[in-house]
C-alpha cells in the first residue's frame, strides 16, 4: 500500500499493535483511532479469554465498557441484502482518498461496487482477490449488498494500511509471507487468542498453495483477520454472559456462518 495517503490524526479500524522490540518504521503506525472508527479489536493487552461479563456497558471480548476499544451495541441479525443507506466522506477524509473513490465512482452515484473497489485498493505491488474484497465489504456495510459508500470506504481504506503496518511488523524475515508463529503473534496482538488447531486450520485455509508452504500472503492475511474478527463478533452477540460459550438458533448459525463461505 505505498504510495496511499496517510490517515488523518484519529482515524483507524484495525488498531496498531504496541510498540514491539524490533520495529520498523511504518508512519501509518502513529494514529489512534477515534470513536467515530474505534478499532474492533480488542486491545493487545487483553486477547479474547472469557472470564466474566464488564460491570458496566456492553461485553466485548477484552475490551473494557470506556471508549475506544469497547465494541458497539450488535446489529443483530439483519437481512444481508439490506440496502444500504448513503454517506458522506467523513469531515477531515484526506482528498487523495475522496479522489480514489470518485474515479473509482464512474456514474457518480455515491456507491462503488465490487469491482470498482477492487482495482481503487489495488496498487502496482498488490492486489486482492473478489472474495477478499467481499469480505471487506460484508464486514464494513454489514450486508452482502456488494456496494459501499463514501464513508465505509474511507474506514477501509485506513484499515488496510494499518494492517499492512501490522503485516510487516510480524513478517520478520520480509519474505512477504507470515507463518503459523508469526500468524499466532499477529492474532494475539489483535485481541485475538486462537487454539493451535484452530491456527493451523486458518494457515491451511488461507495458504495459497493448499498448506505446503504453510504461511499466508498478505491478501489472504487480510481476508484470515477478517474472517477470524467476524466470528468473534457474531459469537460474542450471542455469549451474554461472556463465558466463552453460546446458544444459536438453526437460522442464527445459518446467518452468521454462511455470508465468509459466500463471500
């Protein structure tokens, strides 16, 4: 992602993680998020380990009930093809990335589809695959709409720096490719504590070359995070209690497994 604009002050999906002892120097890795685009994640220091429910506020999965890395109230289980309602760039929205998206935008009218978003976040080192971008886009309009506007645009383009500072951080060896103990880390660092099955599940899934070089590219990487980020969401709606397990209904499991295989 050289060469993008950089967020302005406040802004970001994917947090940065902490300063670590090997560092490299990544401007994007500066800014905090806001509460208008609070990170999803749980802060790094607190990876997902139910315990016991926040006295106070909404539970989420090692963030606290203060701002910033608490989550939003759920969405619940709206119809994935909702339609999506228009915005506007938020105030402050570098003009580099409201130009991107109007020309990605060719019949101006205040939405880009799968495609046009596509090649607006590809650049001439990387590119991302349709069901990527799906992902990404399921996950920022919270509907298989396959359209985003002004606003979750904006978010998903800062959100892909970060993670690409987040990537190169843990991609220690700069091989282009993290592997099952630099996945581990980069998950952790997220808010996120997954099992070692579940970790060699996801480099298998993810590998590019079906498991046998047993490491994930940086596309794949983005489309491992958000599958992992969007199960925790959906399965922490339903854990109340915040004790680590849940009940779904036949539809609920239905809705909240089935949009990351349709992606």
């Amino acid at each position: 992602m050289s060469g993008y604009p950089q967020p302005p002050s406040g802004y970001g999906y994917g947090a940065p993680p902490p300063p670590q002892k090997e560092q490299y120097h990544q401007d994007h890795h500066n800014y905090q998020p806001s509460p208008q685009y609070a990170t999803p994640y749980a802060p790094p220091s607190a990876p997902y380990k139910p315990d016991k429910p926040p006295k106070e506020g909404y539970s989420s999965y090692g963030a606290g009930s203060g701002s910033g890395g608490a989550y939003p109230p759920p969405p619940g289980y709206a119809s994935p093809f909702a339609s999506l309602v228009p915005s506007s760039f938020p105030p402050g929205t570098d003009p580099n990335v409201v130009a991107c998206f109007q020309v990605a935008d060719q019949d101006g009218s205040g939405f880009i589809d799968d495609k046009e978003l596509q090649r607006a976040i590809s650049s001439y080192n990387q590119s991302f695959s349709l069901r990527t971008v799906h992902l990404l886009m399921y996950l920022f309009t919270n509907s298989n709409a396959r359209k985003i506007g002004p606003k979750e645009f904006t978010a998903l383009f800062y959100s892909l720096q970060s993670w690409r500072g987040i990537f190169e951080q843990f991609d220690r060896d700069r091989s282009g490719r993290i592997d099952l103990n630099e996945l581990r880390d980069a998950l952790l660092s997220l808010g996120f504590a997954v099992s070692p099955t579940v970790l060699e599940l996801l480099v298998s899934k993810f590998d590019k070359t079906g498991g046998h070089s047993k490491a994930i590219e940086y596309d794949n990487f983005i489309e491992c995070c958000l599958t992992v980020k969007g199960l925790t969401e959906k399965f922490k709606e339903k854990d109340v209690k915040y004790s680590g397990s849940a009940t779904f209904t036949y539809e609920a499991f239905m809705l909240t497994v089935l949009p990351f295989l349709i992606a």
